[in-house]
C-alpha cells in the first residue's frame, strides 16, 4: 500500500484571501501602473489607458482559461506600452511596472486565521509539502509568500506564470510530483477550485481535497475525495488517510 508522504495546497483563497473586495483591488493596481508608467515618461489620459489595459488583461485571462497556457503579467504590460510608443522597454523598466502594478494587491492579502497552525502541522507530522499557484506574476506569489513567511514551509514552489501553463493541467502536477519524487498514490491536493484544483489533481492520480470555506454558487458536477470547510479539518482528514493507507 501507499502511504501519504505529501501534500500540495494552492495559494489563493486556500492559504490567504484578499481583504478587500477584488474589483476595488484590481482598481488600485491598475492606477499604480499608471502613476509609475507616468512618472516615466509615459504620457497619457488615464481612461485611455485603462482601456487598453483591461482589454489586455481580459484577453490574457479568456485566453488562459481556454488553452490553460499562462500570459505573464510581463508580457501583458508590454504590450500595453508599446500601444502608448514604448518599443522593446528594458527589463528594468518593466520589472519595475509589475512591482507598482502587484503592490496594492499585496498589501491586501491576509492570512486565514487556520493557514500557520496547519502547515505547521503538516510538516510536524513529515508530510513533504509543495505549492502550485495559477497567478499571472511569480514576483506577485513569491511576495506574498515572503510577506507572511510561508516559503520555508515548501520544497516546491510552482507558479503558473513561470510554467507558462496553469492548473488543471496534468504536466503541472506531474512536475510538482517529479520535484518531490513523489508518486500520485502518496499525495493529497488541497484547494478551493474543483476545475483547477480538484479535477486537475484527480486527473493524475492524486486524492483532492476540496476546501470550501463558503457555499458553492453552483452546483458542483465533481465529487472531491473529501470535502471540508477550513484547513484545521483538511489536516484531520489527511492524517485519517494516511493511518489507513
């Protein structure tokens, strides 16, 4: 038989959850660019702007989820400038549009109150943990997880935006798995999507646990291997899988 010998948990809304409501974030952000785009030189009305930038990163999200490919934010930002007459900007100066763009967000981002308490669990009782985060910036998740000191808590860290290929991919999990020298068998997958989470991590072998701290807004036509509502329970029913296995 196979034992549980890892765990992999997503970022969002499973680790941490924005404390403000998205659109007001995603509001902020795109002002943050302007302010910094601006300050460079990069002259423009900002109802134009934020035209051209919604439109980009509509596009860029409707294109991820339909091919389940990753347009980094990098990408995105520079072909927004290069419609206001910056041709080929230098890394620096788009690196820099990424930090303004991400900050507002960043700050918003809080920890759920059982999020310590569980990891720290999980690596007390030997479980190899892992992340896999479906997000436009690995600067963004990097940060996130630096602001909250979680990084340590994982032997493998996997960003969409750096595998320019987003969950529920199979060959996601199957490189955090490869990373972990881990088989299907012997993880659990712990997250709030069923499309990404659940039905992604399913699909190569691995038990899904779906974390559904708020009721589900339609009906769901997966059944995970458990469901619960907070990581303390997702920590029980992983150490329950592992005694029998």
């Amino acid at each position: 038989m196979n034992r549980i010998r890892g765990v992999l948990l997503d970022l969002g809304e499973t680790l941490v959850h924005l404390a403000n409501p998205w659109e007001e974030v995603f509001e902020a952000e795109v002002r943050a660019l302007y302010a910094y785009l601006n300050d460079a030189g990069v002259k423009t009305d900002f109802q134009k702007f934020s035209t051209a930038f919604v439109s980009a990163f509509d596009d860029a999200t409707s294109t991820a989820n339909l091919y389940r490919i990753e347009i980094p934010m990098e990408e995105i930002i520079a072909t927004v400038v290069g419609k206001f007459g910056v041709r080929n900007p230098y890394q620096g100066f788009i690196q820099g549009a990424v930090e303004q763009y991400y900050r507002p967000e960043i700050a918003s981002w809080q920890l759920f109150p059982d999020t310590m308490e569980a990891l720290t669990s999980l690596e007390k009782n030997g479980y190899l943990l892992g992340l896999i985060s479906n997000a436009k910036s690995a600067w963004q998740v990097n940060s996130i997880l630096r602001k909250f000191n979680l990084t340590r808590f994982f032997k493998v860290i996997l960003i969409s935006a750096s595998l320019r290929m987003r969950k529920p991919r199979r060959d996601v999990f199957l490189n955090a798995l490869d990373k972990l020298k881990l088989t299907p068998k012997e993880t659990v997958f712990i997250g709030n999507s069923i499309d990404a989470d659940v039905i992604g991590s399913r699909s190569v072998g691995m038990r899904a646990i779906h974390l559904r701290r708020e009721p589900p807004d339609r009906d769901l036509n997966v059944d995970p291997d458990a469901t619960v509502s907070s990581l303390s329970d997702a920590v029980n029913v992983v150490n329950d899988w592992a005694k029998i296995t």
